[in-house]
C-alpha cells in the first residue's frame, strides 16, 4: 500500500501563529470556565502571549523560512509586518481594559479576537500563495466584523458592525474574484509562479483577463487600507466602534493590507508594473487629497482621525508606486511610526470620554492643556507626529516616502504629497489650539488614568520620539526587510 | 477539448427535458379534483395556523448557524476516513488537531448555553 507523500512542512514558518492561536483558544476556554468578575487577567495573560510570540518574531529575523510547499514564507519583510501587528495588538489591549469597564461591555471574548485578527494579519503578511493571503483576511476580517459591533448595547456600534461586515464581504468578493481570473489566466495560486508564468508567455499587456485580475485585486487591497474611492466605509465603522478596537482596526489591519498589496503586486506582477503604478499613482493622489480635504470638515475627533487615517494610506501608496528600496522601506517605517502616534491618540480620546459621553467633539478639548498637562504634551506628540513636524517619526517615515517618490522619478507625486501634508496640519493643529488656546466649556473632572493606559502612553511617546531622533536602527531594520 | 463536454452537456439537456416533459404531461393527463383539504399547504401533517410570514426566533438562527459548522466538520472527515491508511499518522495527528480546534468552539459554545432553548 503506497502513502501519500506529504509537501514539505516546515512549523518553523508558522510558528508566531501557532502560538498566538494556541493563547487565543486557551483565553477563549478560560474565559467560560472564570467567573465573570475576575475578567482583567485574560488581558495580562494575551498580553503574556503576545510577548512571547514577539520574541520568536525577533529571533526568526535573518533566516528565511519556506513552509507548506511554498505557501508561507516568513522572510524579513513579514517577520517586520509582524512586529508591527503586534505592537498594535498589545497597544489596543492596554487601552480596551479601562474603556470596556468603563462601558460595561467587558466580554471576556475581547481578548481571543484580536489575538485571532492577529494571527490572520501574520498569515496575510508571510503568506506566499493567492490562498493563504485569503484566508488570513478572513481571519482578520471575521474577527474585526464582531471587534466593530462589541459594544452590544450601543446602536452606533451595531451600525458599525453591520457596515463594516456588508461592505467589507462585498470587497472580499472583488479580491477573489481577481484571484480566481488570475488564476484563470496563470494557472497557478503561488504568486512566484503567477510571476514566471506571465514573464515565459510574456502575457503582460496582452492578456485581457489577467489585467482585469489586477484591477480586481487592487479594488479589493484598497478597501482593506481604505484607499479612496473605497473608502466609505472609514468614517462610520471608526467612529461607531469602541475606541480600542478603532485604535487597532486603523493600524493593524491597514498594515496587514499593505503587507499582502505589496508582496503580491510586486512578485506576482512585475512584468505589470507600468500598468498597476499608474493605477496606484492615481488611487494614491485621490486618497490623500480626499482624506485630508474631508478631515478638515470635521467636528468629531474619531471622524477626524479616520479620514486622517485614509490620508496616511495615501501618503504610504506614494511609497508604494516608487517601488524603489528607499519607498518600500519608508513603507515599513511609516506603519510601525504609525501604530504608536495613532493609537497613542486614541489611548487620550478613550481618557477624555466617560460613560455615556464619548466627549469625542473636538470643542470638549478645551482647556485640556491646563488641567491635564501631562496628557496634552502626550496628545501634542502624537499630533505633531500625525502632522509630520519634525523631530517625531512620522517626520522621517514621510521623508523617506516622499524622497522614494523623487529618486523613482514621480516628482508631481511627492509635490502633491508635500502639499496634502502640509494642508493636514491646520486640523492637527486645530485640537491643539482648542487644547491650549481656549478656556474649558465646562469644568472637566479629574480623569482616571490606569496603570495599563499610562504604559501604553509611555510606549507610545517612547516609539514615536525615539525613533524620530535616533532613525538609524529602524530603518536598518527596514531596508533589510525590503523585499527586492 | 470541447467536444470532452458533449456527454456534461447532453446529461443536461435529457435532465431538462425529462423534468419538464413529466410535468407537462401531468398536467395535460392527470385527473384534476380540487378540495379544500388538498390546496391546503403542507405542515407535517397538522392543521396549518395563521401565516407563515412570521418572525423566527433568533435562536432558530443559532441553532442553523452551529449545525452548519458541525456539520463542514463531519464532511471533513469522510474523505480524510477513505484514505485514512494512505494517510499515516501524519494525517492521523492532523485530523486531532482540526477535531481538537473545533472541540475549543463545542466547549466554548456550550458553556456559554449557546444549546439550551429555553
């Protein structure tokens, strides 16, 4: 009787997955098996695993591994994506803590479903198959549906969920409808193979089907980062979701979504580069400029912050059309800078609200400065860093960016970007005017700051300022998980 | 290459016409004798009541929702049993581990009281 031989395996591939998703299930088994009351250490006990899964990140940097018959690949490139999945993991967990009592929705399911929407980000990132790359975005984006609509009780937050789910199901069938007419035209679901069918039958601008595959793909990657035009979903899902959960969905999964766009447009599809930069170049520009012109309308911070965020996947598309080794890693830079100064931010918005009043308008920032000094030097930072205003990290990560962008030769590119971030600072500023400039509209009560908050601020501050005076260790890092 | 399809495509055609002829000619040969009792739409037998446009219970929901998961579990395991020998210990441990995962979801459902009606 002859066996089935079975492909090479190799778990060390997946091994930061295997663990995240071991912890998740145990949390999950634990959390039935605990009285209700006694909720808080599920919180340390993820944050436990995502420590750990953090340290074989680092200690799998440098050494490549296949797995799975060429279905993963955890190179550089991922094991980069990867530590920022999880620095935003372990970010949003600080902060849901205080925010999930204080708005009487501490389910215990909390914790289970970002480690799984963490592990279908890693698998997004490594994944090295049409595939795998999907069912890591199912795992993100089924866990990110019921993370949106948490807050059970609030009808904001049902609308979230709801939205995201429908519109985010009927992107889902745009990306598989481009790989299966990719996989109609190619054959094969392995983006290295797609890549050397296209260039052997020199298919590249004359196959209609595999053209149209890209387009389709392209639609499907950029609602996942919230490109314009398909970024409609953005503001509503970001302002009705609890404020932990839009910390982590406007990094993480964005991040998570560059990792697949990126690796997938430029293995796959090389020989289509002139046809997908020019594409991106125009789904660049238009997602900067909307985002930044529709922030500066509005009046709820959360609104603000999520056309802000639309805006910041503009910029990292900038990165991305200059396809260059400066551009990709500017990419990387720019997604950790951002996970610190965003959620940073939102750790102060989910300080300011109390229960019932979200406090989210941009006019309850009032006097702010005076009272909690502390706290509005902490929001300062992070929205200069948003801003780009040297000496924080988001002024390097543009840099590097923009200056990809000019050695790549896309001069009007950068310009338009220069200009659309220059135009982003008047709302950054505006919180901060309201901050220092005004007097309080009414008197605001001595906020409660726990212990996890104050740590995720300290990160925050420590990962935004560190890296913006000092970038040469993290952009070593970046420009060595180039994939080129 | 086509030409492999014609069998597909006649099997097609000869179902299409065989359904449809059957019921056409019911409808030209058949005795037709109309009552109330047979008109009535068919309820497992009872008496029917009310309208059936009415709102279900979410748990009718739930319920489907957990049946299908167990079920896609249950069709895993008929291929993986055929060639269960072929398979080794490799496809043994395998197959605990994908049982395993989703004994996680049965514990977890169940002491939530996701399976009590009431």
């Amino acid at each position: 009787m002859e066996t089935i031989a079975m492909p090479a395996i190799n778990f060390a591939a997946i091994m930061p997955e295997t663990i995240l998703s071991v912890i998740a299930m145990a949390l999950l088994l634990i959390n039935v098996f605990v009285p209700s009351e006694q909720k808080a250490y599920l919180g340390y006990l993820s944050l436990i695993g995502i420590v750990v899964t953090f340290f074989t990140v680092i200690g799998g940097w440098g050494t490549p591994q296949e797995g799975f018959n060429g279905s993963v690949m955890q190179d550089n490139f991922a094991l980069f994506f990867k530590g920022i999945f999880l620095v935003s993991a372990a970010l949003s967990i600080l902060i849901s803590d205080q925010y999930m009592k204080r708005e009487e929705c501490n389910h215990g399911e909390l914790y289970p479903l970002i480690l799984l929407a963490t592990c279908g980000m890693m698998l997004m990132a490594s994944g090295t198959d049409l595939m795998t790359i999907f069912l890591g975005l199912e795992l993100l984006s089924v866990s990110l549906y019921v993370l949106a609509g948490f807050q059970r009780d609030s009808l904001k937050s049902n609308e979230a969920g709801l939205k995201y789910f429908l519109l985010g199901a009927f992107s889902t069938g745009f990306l598989l409808y481009g790989m299966a007419l990719i996989y109609g035209a190619t054959g094969t679901t392995r983006i290295a193979a797609i890549a050397s069918y296209v260039a052997q039958n020199s298919l590249a601008g004359s196959n209609l089907m595999l053209l149209i595959g890209m387009v389709l793909m392209a639609v499907g990657f950029s609602f996942k980062i919230a490109a314009a035009p398909f970024h409609m979903w953005t503001p509503d899902v970001y302002e009705g979701a609890p404020t932990p959960m839009t910390a982590f969905m406007s990094v993480g999964p964005k991040a998570a979504g560059f990792a697949a766009f990126v690796r997938v447009f430029v293995i796959a599809l090389p020989t289509l580069r002139a046809d997908w930069a020019d594409l991106l170049w125009v789904l660049a520009v238009l997602t900067m400029t909307v985002g930044n012109i529709t922030a500066l309308y509005q009046k709820n911070i959360k609104r603000m912050l999520a056309y802000s965020s639309i805006a910041h996947a503009g910029y990292v598309l900038v990165g991305f059309v200059a396809g260059n080794a400066v551009g990709t890693a500017g990419i990387m830079f720019y997604m950790l800078s951002y996970a610190f100064m965003n959620i940073g931010a939102f750790a102060i918005i989910v300080l300011v609200g109390k229960k019932g009043e979200p406090n989210n308008n941009v006019e309850d920032y009032a006097g702010f400065g005076f009272k909690h000094p502390l706290l509005a030097v902490c929001m300062s930072i992070f929205l200069f860093s948003l801003a780009g205003i040297p000496p924080a990290a988001g002024f390097i990560g543009k840099f590097y960016l923009f200056s990809g962008a000019i050695q790549a030769g896309y001069i009007w590119l950068a310009i338009i970007g220069v200009l659309n971030s220059a135009a982003s600072v008047y709302y950054y500023l505006r919180v901060m005017v309201f901050m220092y400039m005004k007097d309080p509209v009414e008197e605001f009560d001595w906020l409660k700051v726990s212990p996890a908050i104050a740590l995720c601020l300290i990160i925050a501050v420590a990962g935004v300022l560190i890296p913006g005076i000092v970038p040469g260790y993290l952009l070593e890092l970046a420009q060595k998980a180039v994939l080129l | 290459m086509l030409g492999a399809y014609l069998p597909i495509l006649l099997l097609v055609v000869i179902s299409i016409c065989f359904g449809l002829g059957a019921l056409v000619l019911s409808s030209f040969v058949g005795p037709k004798k109309p009552s109330k009792v047979k008109l009535q739409p068919y309820e497992c037998g009872c008496e029917p009541v009310g309208s059936a446009r009415e709102r279900f219970s979410i748990k009718f929901y739930l319920i489907a929702m957990l049946f299908i998961l167990f079920d896609i579990e249950a069709v895993f395991l008929y291929p993986w049993s055929i060639l269960f020998k072929k398979l080794g210990m490799f496809g043994l441990a395998e197959m605990g581990v994908f049982i395993a995962i989703l004994l996680v979801g049965y514990i977890y459902i169940w002491k939530k009281g996701a399976l009590e009606w009431e």
